[in-house]
C-alpha cells in the first residue's frame, strides 16, 4: 500500500464519525493528551475540520513527519484551515488543480475557513473525505470549478516514499548548470522542478525546451530558498542532492 493508499484508507475509516457534543471530539483528545507540549491551547472544544485532516497525517507517519509534509513548524499541528493554507503557500505547494492526497481548503464567508482531504479526482469531480461536515466525518464530492474551493495544498509525499520498492545505487556526474546554458541535463531539471511545483517567473511551469533561462533560473532560486540554500540560481553540489531526492 502506498503512502496516499494509507492515509485515505484511514479518512474513509473514520466516514460516520460524529462529535460528542458539540466539537469534542476523539481527533482533539488524541492531539491534547499525546502531544501535549506542541500546542499553547487545548484543541478540544474547537472547530475541528483541519484537526481531522492533520491527524490522519499524524497516524499514518508520526507527528514530526506529518508536520514536515505538510510544512508546518512546531504548536501548529491542527492550527487551523488559514494557517494550513498559508504554510502551502510559503513553500509554494499551493495548487489549482488537486491531486489524490492534497489537502482541499474552502471559503467560507470569504474566508478559508473549512477543509478536508482528497480521495478521488476525476474530469470534473472531486471526492473529499472531511471532518466536522454537519458535526460528522463525512465524504462529499464537488464540481471542480464550484467557487468555494480556494485551492489545494500538496503535502510532500517524497518524505515518505520509503514504502516504494528499493532500487539500485547509482552514481553519475551531473555538469554545474547556470543561465545561458542549453544542454540535457537542463531538461533534466526542468522537468524536476515541475514535478515539485515550482514555476518560472511568468507564473507558470517550464517548457522543457533544455534551455536555462529566466524562468528556469527563478524557479531554481525559489527552489533553492525553499530548503535553505543560498539562492544564487545555479545547480551545483549542493542544490543537485536535494532536487533529486536524494536525501530520503
């Protein structure tokens, strides 16, 4: 089973879960009583939507794990639908389009105010598995263009990909690559850098014409802020490692 297979095999699990009584709830008391020291405030009593997204995270993978993939810092696990979209957006994994996996975040009032998770995406739908949905974990589906959806924030499943199959240790030489290159290796990381998110300076993914160009060199630099290197646009020794994965 993979790692999106286990986390949406445990949201449907919980599907018919109701509070007892109003927000109290069996998501909060794990959170209050087993991580006591990451929150300020108990979460018991509180609206509970994105408490239920973050503690499927938390049993599937273990709380500091889960808080890596979806970019959360220390007291935040649980913090609420506002802050769980703004730690995406920082880190640039906030999308349009969802995929299996994401965590959906909704207006409400005109805020993002509600949330859930994705269990399916077809051309025009999306199944969500959602807690506190009228009181209860429910799953619903919407049309992909209804104007309540303000977006999708992608966890980083990288993390825990350990439950794919093992390959082979290989080691090849990749050359320095810096704008006004054209080469394969540009293509390469172009096509990485798409497959994690990240955008050119025009807003929007890169053409794998093999070209290091403006928008290869900012989304490099993006890429590059985003794990705490110095973001200087070139891919080197450094940068390389972490674009590959090859650090888990």
């Amino acid at each position: 089973m993979s790692a999106v297979d286990k986390l949406i095999s445990l949201a449907r699990s919980q599907i018919g879960y109701k509070e007892t009584p109003v927000n109290i709830t069996k998501y909060a008391a794990d959170f209050d009583t087993i991580y006591p020291t990451f929150y300020n405030t108990r979460k018991q009593g509180a609206e509970w939507c994105d408490i239920f997204v973050d503690w499927n995270f938390v049993k599937c993978f273990g709380e500091k794990t889960a808080r890596e993939m979806l970019y959360q810092p220390l007291k935040s696990v649980g913090a609420g639908c506002y802050y769980s979209a703004g730690y995406y957006k920082m880190n640039n994994r906030f999308f349009r389009t969802p995929e299996v996996g994401d965590q959906i975040l909704f207006y409400v009032g005109g805020k993002i105010n509600h949330t859930g998770i994705v269990v399916n995406v077809t051309n025009d739908k999306v199944t969500t598995v959602e807690g506190n949905a009228g009181n209860a974990v429910r799953e619903n589906v919407y049309n992909l263009f209804d104007t309540k959806i303000a977006g999708y924030g992608r966890p980083n499943w990288l993390l825990v990909n350990d439950d794919k199959p093992k390959g082979e240790t290989v080691m090849i030489e990749m050359p320095v690559l810096q704008k006004g290159m054209t080469c394969p290796e540009v293509g390469t990381v172009q096509t990485l850098l798409n497959a994690l998110g990240f955008k050119g300076k025009n807003g929007r993914k890169l053409t794998v014409d093999h070209q290091f160009g403006n928008n290869v060199e900012f989304a490099v630099k993006t890429f590059q802020t985003s794990k705490g290197l110095n973001p200087d646009g070139i891919v080197g020794a450094k940068t390389y490692p972490l674009l590959l994965k090859a650090d888990y």
